[in-house]
C-alpha cells in the first residue's frame, strides 16, 4: 500500500512538472504493470508486462492533494483493466501515427520500492538513443544505449528512505545538462508539495535557488548611460544635435534634403503655428502627409510643441482614418485637436470628423505662409510619461486598437539602439517603413537623436525592391532597418556599401543571415508596438544553424519568460514572452478593459511597474539569449506587417455575399502571402468575385490586409468541439485578384518568353 502510495505521488508530481514544461492541462504518461494478477499466472515462465497510461488533468489549477486524489482514481481504473494489450488500445483510438515517437505517450515512468538505487541517491543516469558502449567514459560521462521513449524517469526506494533514480532520454531532443535539469526540477517540485500538499499547482516552484539568479541576471538590461544622463524627449536630443552641428544633413529625399538648422527652424514654426492652434500635453496631432520632408518636419514640430501625434496614412481607407482619427482624440469633444495634413485625402479627412477638429492643410499657400512667418518655438520639456505618439494596429476583434506610448519609451529606444544603428557624424541610415508603423519611429528617433542622417524613401521607391537597392547605393547608406523578407530579395553583394542591418518585424531565417551578416554588423531586433518598437536585440551569427536567437533585452528593458500563471519557468523550457521596463506604453486608447488583460502588473520586479503580455512565445538559451519560438494566438506577420486574422474575416463576413470566411498566411519570407477561404451566403451563389472582395475590402482595409487569394469553400472544417480547423483547410486556390479580368496576350519578345 506504501508503495502503491508512493507512486502516485511521485506519478503526480511528474505530471505537474511536465504540464508546466508544456503549458498544457492535459498530461498523458506511460507505465509498466506486471500484469500478474492472478493466481493460476503466478508460477508460469514468460513476460506478462503490459503499458498502461496514464492521465492527469491539471485544470481548475487544484490544489497537489486534489490532483493525487484524482490520480488515485485514474490508477485505480487503468489497474482494473490492465489486462487490455496496450496495442489493442492502440488500434481501438487510432492516434495520428508518427514514426518518430511512441502513441498516446512519449513519457514513461517507472517505480519500484525497496528496489535499490540504480542512479543513486540524489544522481541521475542518463542513457542515450544513438550510440553504442564501445568507447570507455569518464565518470558521470552518460551511457549511450538505444531508448524506446523521449523521456524515461526511473525512481526507486534507497536504502535510507530516500529516493534514487536514472532518466533515460533520446539525445535527439535533450543533452545530458538538460536531463539534469528536469530531475532537479522534479527534486524542487517533491520538495515543495512534500513541505504543503495543500498547495495549488500554480505556486508549485520549479527553479533551484541557482537557476532563479541566474535568470534574474539575464532578465533585465540596465538604461543606457545617455538616456539616463539626458532625459526628457527625443525632440530635446535633435535640437542639441542642431545646436553642435547645424549644417549637418538631417534628412534627405530624392534631390530634397534639410540640414539640422533648417530642419529646427522649420519644425519650430510649425510648432509654433500648432500651439496657436491648440497643440499641447496630451492633445493629439494627426499627420496625414506624403512620405518626405515634411512628414519628418512634422513629427518633431508635433513634439517640440509639447503635443504627441497620430500618422495617418493617406493610402488607408477614407473609414479606417476617421475612425483612427476620432478613436485616438484627446479633445473634449471627442474629435482630434488638430490635423496636419498636404493632399487632398486629409482635406476630406477633416471634413468627415467635422468641425472639431482644425485642419493645418500645408500645400494651402495662405497656411504656408501663416507657417512661415510664425517665429520658431524652443523644444517644450517633456515628462518620461508624456504622451509622444499614437499607432494603431490590428484588433482581433475587427476593430484596430491605438497604442499610446510616451516620451521615456522612445528616448530609451533613441539611447538603446544608436549602436544598432551605428547613429552618428556620417551615418546615412536608411527610411524605409511606412510612417503609420513604429518602425519609422525608430528610425526617426534613432538617427536624428543621434545625428546622423535619414535618407527617407519616396512611396514610388519603397515599393519596389529594385528601386531600393538603386536608392541604397547612389545616395550612400549605409544602415538600413528593414523586414527579412526584404533582405530575401535584395543582393547584399551588390549592396557592399552597407555596413549595418537592423532586421526586425518578422522572424530572420537561417537563409537571409547567413547572406547578410559575413562582413557586417547585424542585429536581429525584435520588439511589439505595445513596449516602443524594440525590446530585445542581439548581434547575428551567420554560422548560427537555424533561425538566430532573438538576443537580450535592450538597454532599459526587461524581458521574462514565464507561465500561465506569470511564473518563471527554466531555461530552455518554453513560455509566454512578457517585456517590461522603460518602453512599456500606458496602453490602449480608450479601452481600459483591453489595456488590463495585456498590461499586467510585474510580478518579478516588485517596483510596482507593468510588464506587457506580448502573446508571444519563447525560451532562454544557454548564455541567456532569448530563442523566438512563435505566436501563442492566431496573429500573423505577413511581409513584417502585423496583421490579426479576426479584423479581415470581420471585414470579409461584412460582405453580403459571405457567410463565413477564414483568413492565413501561406509562405514564408517575401513569399508569404495572406489567403482567405470563404463560404457563400447561398448555396447556389458562390462567392463573390475576387475584383469586387478586393474592392470592398480596400474601402475598409489597408493594403497590406486584403487578401492575395480567395478560395471557396461548402462548409469551414471544424474540430471536435466546433472551432474552425485551419490545419484542415485546403491549399489556396480559385480566384487571385492580381489574375483576374480579361487575358491580355504577350506583346514583347520578353513577355512571350515569360
């Protein structure tokens, strides 16, 4: 009875160790049984041993002693029917079968009490999957014999009532340390529910004193010096850097380009004219400018006025920026405070949001004057929690949210990255993202704040790669802070002049690193809008095998990897990535609810600051390197841009012709491409055609959300319990927006041969 006891306890620890390895409730393990539970099979010679498994639900997060009662129960029943062959259970279930690992269960565990102590007390032996005995090892060095299972955990009764054991694992997946690692985890969950088995499986730690420092150091990067000496807005930082070299180029587009002392000055009057205006603390300036000059201008009038401010693409639907523009308002009346705008879609922008709002219209001649003849204000001081800007991204719920940071973030990020970037006398970094994403932020906070030069691409030229490249060489670049999709498409041979990227915005494949790290400086940057564009960063290693880590926390930042329950699990185990420190944002405009489930109060630091919940998932490497391993929802990145499937199948399913609709990404890399699959609203309709979806999704959407493919479905797959099944959905096809209308025959030699 002792014994049997025994084993669940230890059966149900193991259980709690790995559901929080694999954030999952449900935890199947395997385990022998003799199967000799008869009389008449006592005496007979022969192997009787069968496999039960066993199931343990961790849900409802109970208490350890909740958990072995269940335990108990499961034993109990699996015991009373030991005699079904495992594989005949096999065969009634039908899992999906892989060859690389056993059904229903990849861990077994095995205990036997008064059996000796085949490891040691305290020591784990570890053997392997591929390797035979031959050779002679050093002591502790593991054996390497052939394994059945991923992981195989033998404890037994030692001699002085205490535990000993081995673990057997397949080198395929683990090494040696790693090994090490779970049983002293196991020690720590033993420990803890041995001292309170009331406790909740939550608080169960599983961190030996040693891995909790350890972690603690590699957690959080002190502020740079520079932003600690500095302080204030990055506005304040570029109108020193004018003050010590005013004729120093500070942007540059096409044949245009302003000095530091030009840029001040123009930025000042502008500054002054948006005071007149109403521009302030915590009131919001749309700009809905064309890319240029000017757009930088007034980004940096927006923050010397002591205002933040909203970019409003002028490619977006005409819905979508007055919904933005309203949504993100500080004024009273709910409208924007004032709207800068050079064309005729921000003309019809404030004529939608209506007479709250005052328009600064740049390219009218009696405005521009007004401008010019304002005297220039100096830089208005800024508090760390200063509104600075506004950027909305994709909702999941089909409604963009706007993200408001502040002036520290961004200074912090100015401090942090100017290595990176390699800011200073002589850089000419290149602009290339659009200005309604926080990529332009940085580059505009960055380079200016650190005096170097921003070359800023034209629409024309950012929209195609080969237009780049010609940019990147005549007007010297040298740093460029682009997507990896682009890079796949550029020819860093041709590009030579380039001595640093900034690659960020989507994973960096083992492919475009090892093309454009030899004999440059490059980083993989990784950062959501939600903690000011960057929060950890990490030089490249073209040799690394695989996709390179995602690095270390920048300068002023932290970053952990935890559990559901926020806490920390060990390294090499993966968790839900959660980032704190000085870029954390203040949140959501005008969703409070949002901005509580996102922004969680910090557990770790106990200071009293936020960490943000990026919905990401990752794991600490050895040297303490955080390694991208995904997205824990069903947010995509297509291209670098952020998109949330919800918000286009909201969009799609708006359509009267639509009953249902899925959205995905295909591909990878510059490849990648956003499909949908749809469901007409009648049976004998079909769906609309791909001309008039593209149409009606471009009055509600931007660009880079309408779908590249739609493919009609009779009915969406669904799972088990109702949910649509995106790994079951067929591969894209059926109508292509970019092939339909009228076939138009080759007229060239050139498109013949295409």
């Amino acid at each position: 009875e002792g014994g049997a006891t025994m084993f669940m306890v230890l059966l149900s620890a193991l259980a709690v160790l790995l559901g929080r390895y694999c954030g999952t409730d449900d935890v199947v393990a395997g385990t022998p049984v003799a199967n000799r539970n008869r009389a008449e099979t006592e005496g007979l010679v022969g192997f009787f041993v069968n496999t039960l498994v066993m199931r343990a639900d961790l849900g409802g997060d109970p208490s350890f002693t909740g958990l072995l009662a269940q335990v108990r129960e499961t034993a109990l029943g699996a015991y009373a029917h030991q005699d079904l062959p495992f594989e005949r259970l096999v065969d009634e279930l039908s899992p999906e079968r892989d060859r690389s690992r056993t059904p229903l269960f990849q861990v077994f565990f095995t205990y036997e009490a008064g059996a000796g102590q085949p490891g040691g007390p305290g020591q784990a032996g570890q053997v392997g999957d591929d390797a035979g005995e031959g050779a002679p090892r050093a002591p502790g060095e593991p054996v390497l014999l052939p394994v059945k299972f991923d992981l195989e955990v033998m404890l037994t009764e030692g001699g002085s009532g205490g535990l000993g054991g081995a673990a057997q694992y397949s080198t395929a997946l683990f090494d040696a340390a790693t090994a090490r690692r779970i049983a002293g985890h196991l020690g720590v969950v033993l420990e803890a529910v041995a001292a309170d088995p009331g406790r909740r499986l939550s608080g169960l730690p599983l961190l030996t004193a040693a891995e909790r420092e350890l972690l603690a150091g590699w957690s959080e990067t002190p502020p740079a010096p520079e932003a600690v000496a500095a302080g204030g807005g990055v506005h304040e930082l570029v109108a020193a850097q004018a003050a010590a070299r005013p004729d120093a180029i500070a942007v540059g587009c096409g044949a245009g380009q302003l000095t530091y002392a030009g840029l001040l000055e123009r930025a000042g009057r502008l500054a002054g004219y948006l005071r007149a205006a109403g521009a302030g603390p915590e009131s919001v300036v749309g700009l809905c400018l064309e890319r240029g000059p000017w757009m930088v201008t007034a980004v940096l009038a927006a923050w010397l006025a002591g205002a933040a401010y909203l970019p409003l693409d002028p490619g977006y639907p005409a819905a979508r920026l007055a919904f933005m523009a309203a949504d993100a308002g500080m004024a009273a009346d709910g409208g924007m405070a004032v709207l800068v705008s050079d064309g005729e879609t921000g003309r019809a922008l404030a004529g939608r949001l209506g007479g709250g709002v005052r328009a600064v219209e740049l390219d009218d001649p009696a405005v521009a004057a007004a401008v010019a003849a304002c005297p220039p204000v100096p830089a208005a001081g800024v508090e760390p929690g200063q509104l600075a800007y506004v950027i909305y991204t994709s909702g999941s719920t089909g409604t963009p949210k706007g993200v408001l940071v502040a002036h520290g973030g961004l200074a912090n990020l100015a401090a942090a990255m100017r290595p990176a970037f390699g800011a200073g006398a002589g850089t000419r970094s290149l602009q290339l993202a659009s200005f309604s994403f926080d990529a332009a932020v940085m580059d505009i906070a960055v380079v200016l704040a650190g005096g170097g030069t921003l070359v800023v691409a034209s629409s024309g030229v950012r929209a195609v790669p080969g237009e780049v490249a010609g940019l990147v060489r005549r007007d010297g670049v040298s740093a460029v802070s682009v997507a990896p999709s682009l890079l796949e498409v550029l020819d860093p041979a041709g590009l030579a002049g380039v001595a640093r990227v900034v690659a960020g915005s989507e994973r960096v494949g083992a492919r475009v690193a090892a093309a454009w790290a030899p004999g440059r400086r490059m980083v993989n940057a990784y950062g959501p809008t939600e903690a000011t564009v960057i929060s950890a960063a990490g030089p490249v290693d073209p040799g690394y095998p695989g996709a390179p880590p995602i690095g270390r926390p920048i300068a002023g930042m932290r970053a952990y990897v935890a559990d559901r329950s926020l806490g920390p699990v060990p390294a090499g185990v993966t968790g839900d990535l959660l980032v704190g420190g000085a870029g954390v944002a203040r949140g959501y405009a005008g969703r409070p609810a949002l901005t509580a489930a996102w922004f969680v109060a910090d557990p770790f630091a106990g200071d009293g600051g936020r960490l943000y919940r990026t919905g990401d998932r990752a794991r600490w490497l050895p040297g303490g390197v955080l390694d991208f391993a995904g997205r824990a929802d069903g947010q995509l990145k297509v291209r670098g841009f952020r998109i949330e499937p919800g918000e286009v199948e909201a969009a799609l399913a708006s359509h009267p012709g639509v009953r249902q609709a899925v959205a995905a990404a295909v591909g990878e890399g510059e490849a990648a491409r956003l499909a949908a699959w749809l469901v007409p609203a009648g049976p004998a309709a079909g769906i609309p055609g791909a001309g008039e979806l593209r149409e009606f999704l471009r009055e509600r959407l931007p660009e880079h959300m309408v779908p590249g493919v739609f493919t009609e479905l009779a009915a969406l797959p669904l799972t088990p319990n109702g949910k649509v099944d995106r790994a079951a959905l067929p591969a894209p096809g059926g109508q292509r927006p970019d092939l339909a209308g009228e076939y138009v025959p080759p007229s060239t030699p050139a498109q013949e041969l295409l």
